[in-house]
C-alpha cells in the first residue's frame, strides 16, 4: 500500500447558492477538512483517586479552501483605486468578506441527537489592506482623514470589480536605505458592496452580497472518499499582487454532521 499524493483529491460540489464559489469563481488546488469534538472532565471524587475521567461531547467542523482564478492569473493587470486617499503606485491588495457566525444548537434535532453542533451565518462585513510605493512627487494621506469615507474600487482585471464606501485606518511606513518606500494602508467599509462582473467569476454575483446560506459541500480525497456536510461560506479573502498569482482562500462553516463515505 503506498501514501497517496494529492494530486487526484477535488471539491466534487457546493450546492445552491454557494456553487458559484467553486464553479465560475475559484479554481481550488487545496482544502483543509477539520472535524472537532468536545470533550469535558468528568472526574469525580472517590475515597482512591488515580485516574481522570472525560465526557465526550458535541461535534463541529470546518473547511477551509484555496484557489486560482477560473484561469490562473497574476494581479498585473488589477487596480484600486480610492477617491479621498492615496492609491498611486499600488504593488499589492487583499479583500477579506467575514461573515458573523451564529451558532444555533438546540435540544432535540436530529442534529443535536446524533451530537453535532449547528451554525447559521449573518451579516458580511468588509476589510483589507494594500500596499503602495512612494513617490517624489504624490504626498501619501492621513488615514481617516476628513474626507473619507470615501468611494474604493478594486478591480481583480477585466472590469471585475468590488466597489463600496471605505474608510482607511492606517499601516506602517517603511523608509531605509536601498530600498523603495513602502506604506500600507488597512480599511473597512463604510457602505453596501457592489459588484460589477461578467461571467459570475467572482465569488458573489453581481446582485450583491447576501447573508451567507448552507447548502451541501461534498470533498473528495484521492482514496474517492467523500467527505458530505452542510456548509455556508463565512470567510472569502482575494490576495491580488502585482507580481503573483491572485489567490481566493474560503473558510466554511458547516453545520450539522459531516459525513464519511
């Protein structure tokens, strides 16, 4: 019997209204299933004590992912763009969507009975940060400053782009001999998201964002095991820089019991 590589293993599927993720959207080349279980000390006294007791109890788990572009890209031809604040000369940028997480386990499911916890996601709240150059001539901007917030657009290339109100909450900058220099801005959003795309190649289509739904994920590993649970996506970050590929990561949250087929 020989250790499998990995070469063979594929998210088989993420139903309605989650397959756009991993269909039209990401291409994924990693996943991480993570089953977990509680367990609790049920020791009690007795008149010789020599050894602890445990309790088992409920189960959770979660995926994460990574992928490519529906085709493999590097963020050469991307953009931001930010009308109150500095934007010039960008070498990198990363969104990150955080949906709020709920859980919502309850005496008596059929869920709960069969000792698995329950989930259900909430509102996407937005973040990031990039990256940008100095020059000699553009001078950078406080952040928060009084005219932000303010319009950002991130353009992954192709006119495909996310577009909200953001406010900037700062970042190091870095001045040293022999090397360009750098300032990094965070910010979050101010405002509801709007995506403007062709293909459904982004992760959420371009009627905007909705609060996140669980729908079946189904994992395959090399063995043609399957790994089957209920999943709604709560975390997706895009990492776009100039000179590497433009990678999406996805957590999941799933719900319910996983199973092993």
């Amino acid at each position: 019997m020989a250790v499998a590589n990995g070469y063979s293993g594929i998210v088989t599927s993420w139903g309605s209204p989650n397959n756009q993720i991993i269909s039209t959207s990401v291409k994924p080349f990693r996943w991480t299933a993570t089953p977990s279980a509680d367990s609790f000390d049920a020791t009690i006294m007795a008149a010789s004590l020599t050894t602890g007791l445990n309790l088992k109890g409920l189960r959770s788990w979660a995926v994460t992912m990574e992928g490519h572009r529906p085709t493999a890209a590097i963020g050469s031809a991307a953009s931001l763009t930010f009308s109150p604040g500095y934007a010039a000369n960008v070498r990198s940028w990363e969104i990150v969507f955080t949906a709020d997480e709920y859980e919502n386990t309850i005496m008596g499911s059929s869920d709960t009975t069969a000792g698995w916890r329950q989930y259900a996601g909430g509102i996407w709240r937005v973040s990031g940060q990039y990256e940008v150059f100095l020059d000699s001539t553009t001078p950078l901007t406080a952040p928060s400053n009084a005219s932000e917030p303010g319009t950002m657009t991130l353009d992954i290339g192709g006119t495909k782009t996310f577009a909200f109100s953001a406010q900037t909450q700062g970042g190091p900058i870095d001045v040293q001999i022999g090397q360009p220099q750098v300032a990094r801005y965070s910010f979050n959003n101010a405002g509801a998201v709007t995506v403007t795309d062709s293909g459904d190649t982004l992760p959420f289509p371009t009627t905007g964002l909705a609060i996140p739904a669980a729908s079946s994920l189904v994992l395959t590993s090399i063995t043609n095991q399957t790994f089957t649970g209920n999943a709604f996506p709560r975390v997706i970050r895009i990492r776009c820089p100039v000179d590497g590929p433009i990678i999406t990561s996805i957590e999941a949250r799933g719900t319910g019991a996983i199973t092993y087929g």
